[in-house]
C-alpha cells in the first residue's frame, strides 16, 4: 500500500465521513456503481454526500480554466435538479507532482461528506477521475452518493481504438462524435486509418491530388471526401482536450490504390491506376525501385508529422501481396527510419516485423503469432489487436447486418474473454504496450454504424486495457455492470447492439 493511500486513509477517517444522511439506506455506496473500466480499488465509508446541480470548484494549483469548464457543463447536463435550496457540491482539485500515483493517468478520487476530491500528477489524471465521476453521477439514482475512496490506475498505457475513414469518409463531426465517446470510457489513443485502395483523406501541400483524385472514391462509390490539414488538426485538437492522442496511418506500400490513380509516377509502368470502389485487398503497390516513391513519403510522413503533437506515426505494411518480400523489406527498411527522422516514432502492422526495427517500433499484432514473436525478438513492442477478438468490424452473429466475418463471429463475451498478455506465447506482459480494437470501414458509412459495431464490444477492450482485475475478471460479473450501461447509452443516444446475453437496463429503470 503506497505512502499516499495510507496517509490519505487516514485522513479521511479524521475528517470523517460520519455525516449520516437520512435516505442513507438508498444511497448507492461507491462500491455498489457499475463503473467502465472498473476501477482498481475502491473502499466504501460510512455516510454520504448530497449532489447539487450547482458546482463550486477549489482547484489548489494550475487550474485548467478549459477543462473546468468543461467538467462544469457536463455536470450541469447531468444534474438538472435545482432542489429547494441554494446549496452547492464542492469539488476539489488537487494538482501535485510529488503525489505517489503510478502515471499521468492515475488519479484518486474521495467521496467526503464536504465535497469531492481528485488528486492526481496532472490534468490528464483529473480528466479520467472525471469520467469515473461522471458515471456515478449519471448512475447515482437518488439525490446522494456513498462516501468513500478510489484509487485508479491504468494497467497499459496504450487503449486505443481505431477508425477507417477511407473505406467510407466519416466527417469530422462524425469522427468527434466517436471521440467524445471513447473518451467516456478512458480510452487514450485514437488511430486514423487516413488511406487505402478505396482513397486518401487526409490533404497534402507537395502532392494536392492524392486528395482531388484519391479522396473522390470510397466503397460503392457515394459521396466521400477528405480533411484538409486545418480540419484534421482540429480533431488532432479536439482529441487532445479529452486526453486522446491522435495516430495517423498512412499504409504503404500495398492498399495504396488511391495514391497510384492520383500520380502516375508512383506506378513502376507510369500509368495512373483508376479508381477503386470495391473490396478487395491486397493488389496495390507503390514502386519500390523509384526514388520518387521514396520523396512522396517523406514528404507525407514529414507533413502529417508537422501536424502530429501525438509520439507514433502509422505506416501500416499489411497484406502486401503485390510487394515481393525482397522489395517489402528494401521499402520498409527505408521508410522506418523517415518516421524517426520526423521525430515519431514507428508502428505498422505486423508484417513490418521483417524489417530492421529500432528499438521503440511498436508492431500492431492482428493476424500472424509468428511475425509478434519475431517483433518482440527484435527488440519491439506490441500493439495488441488480435482481429479473433479484437476486430469491431467482425459480426457478433450470423444476423448482424454490417460486417464482416472472415475472423469469426465476435459477441460482447468472446470481446471481453481474453488477456493480452496470456494471448500470444512469447509476448509477455513487459512487450505489450497495450490493446486497439479496429472498426474497419468498407460495411459502414454513418455514425449509428460505427456505434452499432463498437457498443457494448468497446467497453470491454477498456476495462481490458485499464483494469488490473487479472484472473478475477468474469464475464458473470461484467455482464450485470454492462447492463447497467445500457441506461447510459440511451441517455447519451449511443445506437448500440442489444446483445441477448445481456440483460439491458433502460433508462427509465
Ligand atoms: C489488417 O486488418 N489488414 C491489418
């Protein structure tokens, strides 16, 4: 038990929280909620405090007037009764470096009978507390909450989820809507899939017509689109305000069917390809003999990196089955060093484990055990996003009528039944820096699909990636919190799958 939880035990006591509310028998404790990850140790006290809707804040040191803001207006779309009096809820903020939590993301957060206090290292730690906060107050029931304390920590430090926005476009309001959701469920890191066979999205100054010609096609056809530079430092921007980091993809060499019918030089026989709109993968190539090919990716990884404040560049480098293994491995061999040269540093998939890795590559794990074994061999790190389990563009059942399922079926239980660390013989828990569930995009094209493939399954892959619960974790147990979270997502308008093995509450239980 750390120095801080002992001294903050004991504080507590002194303080007390012996206030005893009359409705105490209805009042939910602390321990009762069905939080999101569930959080890593939580101990009820007697008492309990009184929620306002009005909020006075005692932020001891760097108030962050943008997230206070925040906080203040989510609190007041959560809490709308006024009640009879003019009383408030007093919560504090403790910012303090010196604080014995474990990360950024560490927070603690008491419940006391004079208010609400977080303390964590920084604004970051602050933001997750609030979201714990934010379910209690949405899941509270009665006027009051228990009082008592938790202290939360995340077991990896990468909980990503990423978004294909170039088999379909997704706007950018459509892109910040999923972003504020993952948000809700501490989910950190947010990776764009910006191009592929079926187009580009994301603006280039050096080479405009991967977006004039490449981000004119999409699956079917339809209207598709791109994000100038400005827009996608926006959601660059708007990501950062909820603690997620944005990492781009930019996949090479195959899936680049877009860029080889926007140039004609980056085709070895000089020839512009025309556009893709079906579904396939795995015919595309750039030509790896030209060094033009190699000056049009340094210059997209040089101007996506420019607009990147997150540490990982993307370069993607599956299924090259156009590329022979010779060429993939001369290309990547020159492309990964480009990546740190713009100061990022390097994922791709795991086919990248062929080439020379440096020592802070990260290979995204999705199909081949052996190629995961051999990154880590190599000295990299592991992304860890199975598709058997991880994938949300796989079907939950035969009837799903989005998606695929060459990986299987993947129901909420088989989402949530699996650790990474046991997965993959040879990735140990120290290779692994943590989970992403991929929504691929060729079935969907709006923001009900996204949420239709990616709820409940998400929140499975976040207690996954932040919950310490090891080998106690059940889906028994989940399942009756997840049931919970169906309240949630009705009243957040989240279009989720009602997965008959669950019991869903409504929100009007
Ligand atoms: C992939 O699913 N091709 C990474």
């Amino acid at each position: 038990m750390s120095r801080f939880f002992l001294t903050a035990i004991c504080l507590w006591l002194l303080i007390g929280c012996h206030h005893v509310s009359h409705s105490e028998n209805s009042v939910k404790s602390i321990s009762e909620f069905a939080l999101i990850p569930k959080v890593n140790q939580i101990e009820d006290a007697s008492g309990s405090l009184q929620i306002r809707a009005k909020l006075d804040f005692n932020w001891k040191t760097n108030q962050n007037e943008d997230l206070k803001n925040r906080i203040t207006q989510q609190w007041q779309q959560i809490i709308t009764d006024q009640g009879t009096d003019d009383a408030s809820t007093l919560l504090e903020i403790i910012i303090d470096t010196t604080l014995d939590l474990k990360s950024e993301e560490s927070y603690h957060l008491e419940i006391h009978e004079h208010g609400i206090t977080i303390s964590a290292l920084s604004d970051e730690g602050v933001y997750r507390a609030w979201q714990t906060l934010r379910q209690m107050l949405y899941l509270k029931g009665e006027h009051s909450i228990g009082c008592g304390l938790i202290i939360d920590f995340p077991k990896y430090s990468y909980r990503g989820a990423m978004l294909d926005v170039a088999r379909h476009f997704f706007s950018v309001d459509e892109v910040k809507r999923y972003i504020n959701q993952l948000a809700f469920y501490k989910i950190n890191y947010f990776h764009m899939h910006l191009s592929d066979d079926q187009g580009w999205r994301i603006h280039i100054d050096r080479w405009p017509l991967l977006t004039e010609i490449g981000g004119t096609s999409q699956v079917d056809g339809g209207e598709a689109g791109f994000y100038t530079q400005d827009e996608y430092q926006d959601i660059v921007q708007y990501a950062a305000e909820r603690f997620i980091t944005v990492v781009p993809e930019i996949d090479v060499p195959g899936h680049t069917n877009a860029a080889l019918a926007s140039y004609a030089e980056l085709n070895c026989d000089n020839k512009k390809r025309d556009r893709y709109y079906g579904r396939e993968v795995g015919f595309s190539t750039l030509c790896v003999d030209k060094e033009i090919t190699y000056q049009f990716v340094e210059d997209v990884i040089r101007e996506i990196s420019q607009i990147t404040p997150g540490p990982y560049f993307h370069i993607g480098g599956d299924e090259t089955h156009a590329t022979p293994e010779e060429d993939y491995i001369q290309f990547i061999n020159r492309v990964i060093p480009l990546v740190g040269k713009y100061g990022k540093k390097v994922i791709g998939w795991d086919e990248i484990n062929l080439g020379e890795l440096p020592p802070d590559a990260v290979v995204q794990y999705w199909a081949n055990t052996e190629n995961a074994v051999n990154g880590v061999q190599k000295g990299a790190k592991v992304l860890m996003s199975p598709a058997s389990y991880a994938y949300l563009d796989m079907k939950y059942d035969s009837l799903t009528p989005i998606g695929y399922h060459w990986a299987g079926y993947i129901d909420t239980q088989r989402a949530y039944s699996w650790t990474p660390e046991t997965l993959v013989e040879g990735v140990e828990k120290e290779n692994i820096i943590g989970i992403e569930a991929p929504l691929w995009g060729e079935t969907i094209t709006n923001s009900d699909d996204i949420e239709y493939l990616a709820f409940p399954r998400l929140l499975g892959y976040a207690e996954i990636g932040w919950s310490e619960r090891g080998d106690s974790r059940t889906w028994d147990e989940y399942k009756k919190d997840l049931a919970i979270h169906g309240k949630l997502f009705e009243k957040l308008g989240i279009h989720f799958y009602r997965d008959p093995k669950v019991n869903w509450l409504t929100a009007s239980d």
